[in-house]
C-alpha cells in the first residue's frame, strides 16, 4: 500500500513538473486555458466527491465558489494576508458554509436537496448588491501581482503573469486529485460509497449516516471555494457576474461529461468547458460574428453534449469490462 501511495506521489509530480516546463513552449492564450482548465478541474472533482461518492446532489456549487472568492478577496485586501493563506481563507470559509448546509442537507435527498442548492446558487451571488464591502455589482479587485523574482530568475527571465496563474492552478489541481484520490481509497471513501449504494444496509452496519454526509459536503464545499478563489485570481475580480446560476450548471455538467464517479475524467470534463466558447467564436466568426450567436451558443452545445453524454456515456468516459455472470459452459 505505501509503494502503491509512492508511486502515485512520483506519477502526479512527474506530471505536474511536464506541465509547468510545457508553459515554456505555448503562447500567453494557450497558458490562461491551462489555468482555467486545472480551475475547473478542482470544481467539477469537487461535484464527484460530493455527487459521485456521497450519492449527493448539489445545484449551487457556483455560490460556494463566489465565497471562497469573495473571502479570499477580503482577507488579501483587509488584512492583506499573502495571497496562499487568502485561498486557505477561502477554501476555509466555503467549508464552513458547506458544514452548515451539510447539517441540512443530510436530512435531505433527491429533488429537495438540489432544490435547496439551487436556491442557494440563485440567491447568495444576488447579495454581494446589498453589501458596499462585497463591492456591488462592480465587485472587489483580487490582484495578487507578479511572481516573486526569484522564481523569474530561475526560468529564464520571461515569467508572465499568466504563467504566474498557470502555475498556482496547475500546482493546487494536482495536490487536489491527489488528495481526492487517496481519500477514496480511505475507509472515508469506503464509508461514502456503501452510505450512497444501500442507506439502510451502511445504516445497520454502523455508520453514522448524517455524520458522513456533513463530511462529505463540507469537503466538497472546501475544494469549491479554493477553484472560487482561482477563479478570482484568473478575473482579477470576484463580482457576483462571475459567479452567477449557470457556472453551478456548467460545473455539473462538466462532472456529468467527465462521470459522476471518474475522477481522472474531471481533466476530460474540464477540458470540454474551455473549449465550447473558442469553438462559438469561431462558428460565430464563420457564420459573420452575430452576438446573438455568440451569447446563445455555449449555453446550446454544452446542453447537448450533457444530453447525449446522460444517453449514451452516463459513466463518463472510460472504459467498461463485461462483468463475467457465470461459467458458460
């Protein structure tokens, strides 16, 4: 088990060095994807954990990232905390929030529960109007700056502000499938998967039902708030435009593209995100650039692609082995 764990540590490290030397050799465009892409990846993985592990359904996703942004916005401005412990803030104040309405949750289920969450991601973004220190509709700067000049030193000189975002995004979205991915092979994921598989059974064999599922929505809840505060980062703002109804729904159909129960599937998913509004632009620009066009695309691929993905891949895409039934002959 711990070669096992080893090994996994060096694969994810190896990975993550790849990606960081490859921002060398791609343009600045190419650099705020990748940093978009591993932001989404820290989402969509938080919609698995929660939706895929757990069997719990969030709708309001998008308003537990608008309160890792704002938090980390406030406390970098305020209390001018580096921006890392900022994001820790972040990530800490959507946890508390995602334990309290975890504590309301656990007694939910079904529609009830995404019917909460959704008046959850309607209602909270609307507050930030109502509150002169969140900013109001202009919202609240998060400039963290450059990099820090030795780390410009040492890659040659050339060190983007992009690159700066690319590199935090992609550092805290492997340490994030990393974690994930050793947690549900815990005896918490063990917990998840037989509380979501058969209630009562889990029930009968002693495990705190209730309990579970606060811990899984307040972790879920964290990793939203940490891709909030990316997000903010990327912006350099954090408005409640930002964080509006339709990011929970992209969130979630990106777990749906990449498999409620897929974590690797979350780059998949991520990927697809970042992709549909360059390829609108470019159907727009080819159909003469109508804004019409422009604006309702997106919102049409990405709901066809979640139709068919729900119809003919529910699992995401992976590969799928025949379960042996028995001994043919």
């Amino acid at each position: 088990m711990r070669k096992s764990k080893s090994m996994s540590a060096l694969i994810f490290l190896a990975v993550g060095i790849f990606l960081l030397i490859a921002s060398n050799f791609v343009d600045e465009l190419r650099v705020y994807q990748g940093a978009q892409v591993a932001v989404y990846v820290i989402a969509i993985s938080s919609i698995i954990l929660l939706t895929g592990f757990s069997g719990q359904i969030s709708l309001g996703h998008g308003a537990l990232m608008a309160i890792g942004g704002y938090a980390a916005a406030l406390s970098y401005i305020h209390w001018h905390v580096p921006f890392l412990a900022s994001f820790i803030i972040g990530s800490f104040s959507a946890a508390v929030a995602g334990f309290i309405l975890g504590l309301a949750a656990a007694r939910l289920s079904g529609p009830y529960l995404a019917g909460t969450t959704l008046a959850l991601a309607v209602g909270l973004p609307s507050l930030a109007n109502q509150f002169h220190v969140l900013g109001g509709e202009q919202g609240l700067s998060f400039d963290i700056g450059e990099a820090p000049m030795w780390i410009a030193h040492k890659t040659g000189g050339d060190f983007t502000q992009y690159k700066w975002f690319f590199w935090i995004s992609t550092i805290c979205a492997i340490t994030t499938i990393w974690f994930i991915k050793n947690l549900l092979q815990s005896r918490y994921g063990r917990t998840w998967k037989a509380v979501r598989g058969n209630p009562s059974a889990a029930a009968l064999s002693g495990i705190n039902i209730g309990q579970s599922k606060v811990l899984a929505f307040t972790l879920s809840s964290a990793l939203a708030g940490l891709s909030g505060a990316l997000l903010a980062m990327l912006l350099g703002l954090v408005a409640p435009m930002a964080f509006t109804l339709t990011l929970s729904f992209t969130i979630v159909t990106g777990a749906v593209l990449a498999g409620v129960t897929n974590l690797t599937g979350s780059i998949v998913g991520a990927l697809v995100l970042v992709v549909i509004p360059e390829l609108t632009d470019a159907v727009a620009t080819h159909l003469g650039g109508s804004e019409k066009i422009s604006a309702n695309l997106p919102g049409l691929i990405t709901s066809a692609l979640l139709i068919l993905t729900v119809l003919f891949a529910p699992n995401g895409p992976q590969l799928h082995k025949r379960k042996k039934v028995g001994n043919p002959s």
